[in-house]
C-alpha cells in the first residue's frame, strides 16, 4: 500500500436502502498511469461520506471507479457484497458543470433519464414535477437551462439525479462554481433532498468547511484516514471545540495552515 492509499472500516448502521460500496486492495486510475493504490474503504448504506484532499491526488479518479466509469487497474469493487462492473441505474454522479441539455427544458432534463428508462409518460412527469417542486423550481419547469441562474441549473442537475431513485449519489465537487451564498443553500438543499431517501453519497470537495458541513465522516485522500464529524448538523457548530480541532487536522493533512 502507498501513501495515496485509504484504509477504514465503515461504522455499524441499520440497513439502509443505500448501496453499501467496497474498494478492496484496490488500485485505481489507467493503464499504465495508477494514481491511487491500496484503496480499502467501505462506504456504509446511506451516510455521507465526503472526500478532500490535495490537488491531483486522486479524488476524481476514486469517484469515477466507484461510479463504474473507470475500471480498476487490480482489486476489487462491490456494492452490497457483490461485484460492481460498470455503470448502472442504481449509481446517479453529478458534476460541477450542470451538463444539462440546452434544448430541453428543466423538465425535460430532469425526466430524460427516466424516460431512456422506460419509465411511462405519466410516472416520469409526476415524478420529475415532484422533484422539481421539491427543490424549488416548480415554476421554473418549462424553462431552458440558459434561461436559469447558475444555481438553478444546479438544484435541476439534483433533481434530475435523485428523480431516477439511485441507492448512491457520486458528486464530483457540483457547488464548486458558485458563489458563496448560493452554495450554502445548495448544501442545505442537498441535505434536505436526501432525506428520506436513504441513499448512499460520495460528495469530493476542495471546501473543507463543506465536507464538514455534509459529511458524516471525511475522507482525507492521501493520508490513508477517515474521521468521524461530529453531530449534530449544523451551521453554528463550526465553533464547537471538536469541530474546530477536526477542522485544523483536516487543513493540516492538506498542506494548510490553519486559522486562527
């Protein structure tokens, strides 16, 4: 095992309708060009485990296996126990770029994957109008993407993620582009929207006060560790003594000097 590597077992939890994924002595990244080796890490049914780490150590790369995009280089991937190849349904990933379809509506966007589905006509605009509700474009649906702000066209990205009722959610840096205030209500959104769905998330950041905000354990790539965040969630608990110290070993692990 390299340095790149992480090693953790996940917490005991009840059953959950997440996926339960598994990277097993697992070295990623292509052929010829390995970024991460020795990955063992379990993500438990249901948490949200986020990942931070310094540029270029990988953190893109371990989403893209885990989403099945990227096949591993040795090892082994399981979800629930058993072998995971490929992509699949029941693995939603969200980008930072929105990467919705300029010429379909938000509705449309959001009732695309559902229809490549084979999901009815009538299910797929319920479930799409309900989703859309629920993240606060209700009367936004039959807007273009270009017609919408930036965080609009994100919380539709959301919604079209979780409309398709995926068991894990992988989230590659999404609120990285905007601005402070708007990404704070997507963070608060994207907490909202989860729950009750049960569903497993993989959430890479460079924002540390983020992954501590959404996670229920930070994964610090490249130093082999995952920590427990304290609860419960909440802004105002940034000043808490733990979470304060947690927050200082994270920006240590990442080459930062901490604040004050």
């Amino acid at each position: 095992m390299t340095g790149t590597g992480i090693t953790a077992a996940a917490p005991a939890r009840e059953p959950a309708p997440g996926l339960r994924l598994t990277l097993g002595n697992a070295v990623l990244g292509r052929p010829g060009a390995p970024v991460l080796e020795g990955v063992d890490l379990e993500v438990a049914p249901g948490e949200i485990l986020t990942v931070v780490g310094p540029s270029g150590c990988g953190k893109s790369t371990l989403l893209r296996t885990l989403a099945g995009l990227l096949p591993l280089l040795d090892g082994r991937l399981s979800q629930d126990g058993a072998p995971a190849e490929g992509p699949g349904a029941d693995r939603a990933l969200v980008f930072q770029e929105d990467a919705l379809l300029p010429w379909r509506t938000l509705r449309g966007n959001v009732e695309l994957p559902l229809a490549v589905r084979g999901v009815a006509r009538a299910e797929r605009r319920q479930r799409a109008d309900a989703w859309l509700a629920r993240v606060g474009l209700a009367e936004h649906a039959a807007r273009l993407p270009h017609h919408v702000s930036g965080g609009q066209r994100q919380r539709a990205q959301l919604a079209r993620a979780l409309a398709g009722r995926p068991r894990a959610v992988l989230m590659d840096e999404p609120f990285g582009a905007l601005d402070a205030q708007t990404r704070a209500g997507m963070q608060q959104l994207l907490v909202t929207a989860l729950r009750g769905t049960g569903a497993t998330v993989v959430f890479v950041t460079h924002d540390v006060d983020e992954a501590l905000f959404l996670g229920d354990r930070v994964a610090l790539l490249g130093t082999g560790r995952v920590l427990d965040v304290p609860r419960p969630r909440d802004r105002a608990a940034h000043a808490e003594p733990a979470t304060v110290a947690l927050r200082r070993e994270i920006l240590a692990s990442l080459g930062d000097r901490p604040g004050p």
